[in-house]
C-alpha cells in the first residue's frame, strides 16, 4: 500500500511516498528568497508553492512509475491546535484534493508538526510509546509529550524561535536565507565561550535578548563572525537541554526525540550529545535521519500510510 505525502511550509514545497517498507520517494524544493532577505510574505510563499508542486509531483510520480498509489495524505495546519493556521498549508491542501480525485483515492489530513515527529522517528531506534517531541525550525521551537497518539504541549519559547535566530543572525553576517547550513559551517570555524546566557523561566524560553547581543557584534565588528556563528549555536544546544530538562522534570520522561530544521545540523546533534553526557543529564537523546529533519512530506506520508494499516487491521 502506497501513501503520497505533500507538505508546503513556510520554507519548502515537499512531495514524497511511502509504503509498508517505509520512505519510496522524497522530494523538495526551497522557496526562493532573495539574497538580504529573511523569509517571505504568506501570499508570495503560496505562489511560490503553485509554482513548484507540479514540478514535484511528476517527480514523484516518475519515481513511482507502474506502481498504485493507495491514498493522499497532506499537512493542512501548522499543529493541532484548533485555530492553527497558514496560507500556505492551503495550497498544499488544494493539491492533494486534485490529485486524490484524479487518482481515484481517498485524502487524508494531519499537521506540519505531527509530520516532522513523524519523519524524526524513522530510523531513530526510539521504540517507547511515551517520549518528548523537541520541534525545532525556524517556525516552531517547542517541546511535546507523545502518548500514543496523542500530542500535548510541555514547553517552548516566549518570543523568537530557535530557527529564527539562526537565520536572522546569518542573514546579517551577508549569509543566505535560510542561513542554518551556511551558519552552521561558519561556527565550525569558530570558538564559543558562552557569552549568550540561556533566558528560561520553568520550560519557556528567550532568544530575543541573544538576537540584540549578537547584532551588537555584528555592527560593531566586536567578535570574528565565525565567532558570533558559534556563540548562537551554543545557546541553541545549551537551550535545548534546559528545555528537556524542564520537560522531563514536569513528565518523568527522559527520552526526547530532536525534529526540525535546527536538528538537521550536525553540528547540533554533536554539541548536544557531548553536552548531554558531560552534564550527566540522564536524558536519552534521539535523532532521525539528517535528510527528514527538516520540512519535508516524508513524515507525512508515513502519518497516512499508519492510518491506511490501522484501517486495514
């Protein structure tokens, strides 16, 4: 049984397929942003996707050739919140219902987030039933309680978003939107001696005070931007592990599994694992695949293919 997936978020155009063995296809397309600039308006992110789902979609189709597809799932809100909305999830939805009805099968819908949670989980070795959820990207930085099914709010920040952060400060440094891989790369270059302190308040967090400090640098040349790059990625990770901190404090849970464009960095993932055991947080970490961290339908079409076998039980 072959589900497609499609995902249209602030920052991708995603088509992609799965089937009882799991990922058959993924693909993807940034929006394109200017040089300078730091993302899009919500009306020039839905053209933009109207523009690429073809293109994808055929793609996908390509790579599915001779082969039935089952169902359409597609990510119709950002999470689940009942008044969670974007535009640009609607052209995504538009799409899915054309193609479902052009293909004969039915549509299904879930949530940007439950997709990233979802495509994290993939090959992350993760087996409990009961674990924190970190989404964190440039739209989302948040910690949830998964049980079962269900997808509950612990904790996040109270202004910008790690992702965000990230960009702004990259965008700054002359760097291109979105800056994570470019950022991250200038940090590997750099030292981090902790001048951005962590901002908590129980499992809320601040990075608004960490963006005006490192814009300070930036304007006043006060720090070599590999410098600068590795500080934010510092904070980032030293953040993160307060966050799951706080979150396992208020759960009993210890084991969190990472999500979102953030995440993809390997450089994250490594800084955080050393941190982690250093501290002796007796938390357990888990990542998925670097390719499926970040926006993506895979998660998506691995969140129909499930409802398609529970049906079938």
């Amino acid at each position: 049984m072959i589900v497609l997936g499609i995902d249209t978020s602030c920052y991708t155009t995603s088509v992609a397929a799965a089937d009882d063995q799991g990922i058959l296809c993924s693909h993807r397309k940034l929006l394109p942003v200017q040089m300078g600039a730091r993302g899009l308006r919500q009306s020039e992110a839905v053209f933009a996707h109207i523009r690429q789902l073809p293109d994808l979609y055929e793609q996908a189709m390509q790579s599915l050739a001779g082969r039935r597809i089952d169902a359409v799932c597609v990510s119709s809100a950002p999470r689940d919140d009942a008044d969670s909305y974007m535009p640009v999830f609607m052209a995504g939805l538009s799409f899915a219902r054309v193609a479902a009805a052009s293909l004969g099968v039915p549509v299904m819908q879930t949530t940007h987030q439950r997709g990233h949670v979802r495509a994290a989980l993939q090959g992350s070795g993760l087996q409990a039933d009961r674990y924190l959820a970190l989404h964190l990207s440039g739209g989302t930085t948040e910690v949830l309680l998964m049980e079962g099914s269900r997808l509950s709010l612990i904790g996040g920040t109270m202004d910008l978003h790690a992702g965000q952060l990230i960009d702004r400060v990259g965008v700054a440094l002359g760097l291109p939107f979105p800056a994570g891989p470019h950022l991250e790369a200038l940090a590997a270059q750099g030292r981090a001696s902790s001048r951005l302190p962590v901002s908590m308040e129980g499992a809320r967090c601040h990075f608004s005070g960490a963006e005006a400090r490192a814009m300070q640098w930036i304007q006043h040349q006060e720090l070599p931007p590999c410098d600068i790059a590795a500080e934010v990625f510092s904070l980032v990770e030293r953040t993160v592990l307060r966050l799951l901190s706080a979150a396992r404090e208020q759960t009993g849970v210890s084991q969190a599994l990472l999500t979102g464009g953030v995440a993809s960095s390997q450089l994250f993932r490594d800084e955080i694992t050393r941190l982690c055991d250093k501290r002796r947080l007796g938390l357990q970490l888990y990542f998925g695949q670097r390719q499926y961290a970040g926006d993506n339908a895979a998660g998506v079409a691995l969140i129909g293919h499930d409802r398609l076998m529970e049906e079938k039980a």
